[in-house]
C-alpha cells in the first residue's frame, strides 16, 4: 500500500471516530416505546345526535325555543311587567312589539349553541343603532348585537355581528336589507367560585349567515351602554331578546345545551 493511500484511510478512520463519539454525546435518549392502545380510549361513547334534514333547522337534541307558532317558552323581562309576552306573531315570525319590553327564556342555560334568525324592518328614515335594532342577550346580559348592517354606519363594537360596546365583528356578513339573517352562536358561560369571583370569563363563537363574525372572544364582562364591563357572580341564566323600539323580527330558534 502506498503512503497516500495509508495516510488517507487513517484519516478516514480518525474522522468516523469522532464524528461517531459526536453522535453519542448529542444523541437524544432512546424513545419510550408506547402501546399505541394506551393512547386510545372507549368510554364515554358519545352519544348519537341525528343532525338535522334541512340546513339550519334543529338537530335531534335541539330545545325548540321557536317554531313559527309557538311562545310558550318566553316570557315578558319587564321586572314591572311580568308575564305573558306582548310580541306580534305572524306568519311563523316572532316580532317585536316596540316598547311592549324585551322577552326572555322561562328555562335558564349555561353553555349553549344557540340558533336564531332575524329580519330587519325597512329602514324608514332610521340611521346607525336605531335601524333594526335588538340583541340577543345571552344569560340575559352578555349581548351580541341584532342591527341592520346594509350601508348602515356605527360605532363599529355596536354594528351587527359585535358583542356590544365591546369587539367588533371580524367583517360585515350580513347581506341586504328585508333577507333573514343566520346567527349561529357558540357560548361558553363564566365560572365564578363560591366567594362571587370570577373563575374563568365567557367566550363566544359567532357565526353570521355561515362566516365567523366573532372567533372565541373572551368577554370582559357584561354589555353596558354606558360605562365598563363587569363580572357580577351568577349561574345558569335565561337567554332574552331585546326591545329596542324596531320590529325585528325572529323565525326558527333553537339551542342545543352544552
Ligand atoms: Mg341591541
């Protein structure tokens, strides 16, 4: 053998050395070698919804809060006015009966999915919050705003698709004047602990006419018109509808608890 080659091979040999005591100083330790059924669970079994026939209308497990007839799950949330509510039904539409109050559930709901579908009434002269406004209160004072959103400028945390005074939508998805609108709305409750404070906020989901409007937003509190939002420790609670002076108009509601 020639010295070149001699001299070559021992370099090769050195260099596989140290690249191998490298390889063993920077190798990570052996993976744990999992049973890939010890990852896999059975139990609960999910239970089976049968979703429903026609897009939008209520799933198997859905509550029915309003099928075009029926008011016998809302009542009147006039503290000085209780009872019955006072709102027009017509043509399988709940609407609003300007200054007879806003309306809520007689069942309360924590965690929910919430389906609901609003018309405006014809703008009139109306401009900004007083064209087709109302809100969809959920546990009776977290609100995400009903209002006409067609070439109708506002304060953009109080436009259709906001979670009022508070976050405004991700875009404008509400389509044209007279059209019914599609909210779909996905609600985590606050947890308060035993001494009143807060645990852990609210988040909401929103979808309007199928596009995400709100992306889980973490709610600082309730809705005010005036002032900040607050936390005030409460449990499950009613969904009500607001009375803000227009005829809005609601069809086919629903919610599933979650
Ligand atoms: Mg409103």
């Amino acid at each position: 053998m020639e010295r070149k080659q001699v001299l070559l091979i021992s370099l090769l040999c050195a260099s596989t050395m140290l690249w191998a005591q490298g390889q063993e100083q920077t190798a990570s330790p052996r993976p744990q070698q999992w049973d890939p059924k010890s990852t896999e669970w059975h139990y609960p079994v999910p239970p089976k919804v049968a979703p429903a026939k026609a897009p939008g209308a209520p799933p198997a497990d859905a509550i029915v809060l309003f099928n075009g007839t029926d008011l016998s799950q809302w009542e009147s949330a006039d503290r000085n006015n209780p009872g019955p509510i006072a709102w027009t039904v017509r043509n399988g539409e709940l609407i609003i009966a300007p200054g007879k109050g806003s309306i809520k559930t007689k069942e309360f709901f924590g965690d929910c999915q919430l389906h609901i579908e609003f018309k405006s009434p014809p703008p009139g002269q109306h401009d900004g919050q007083n064209r087709g406004n109302s809100g969809i209160m959920m546990q009776g004072r977290y609100e995400v705003q009903v209002l006409d959103g067609d070439n109708n400028p506002t304060y953009v945390n109080g436009m259709v698709g906001s979670i009022y005074k508070q976050k405004a939508p991700e875009v404008n998805a509400y389509t044209n004047n007279g059209e019914w609108q599609v909210y779909d709305i996905y609600w985590k409750a606050p947890r308060f602990g035993t001494g009143g404070e807060l645990e852990s906020p609210a988040i909401v989901t929103v979808v309007l006419n199928g596009i995400l409007v709100q992306n889980n937003y973490v709610l600082k509190g309730t809705t005010p018109y005036t002032g900040m939002p607050t936390y005030t420790a409460h449990g499950r609670m009613p969904i009500a509808l607001q009375d803000h002076g227009t005829e809005v108009a609601f069809r086919n509601i629903w919610l599933r608890n979650l």
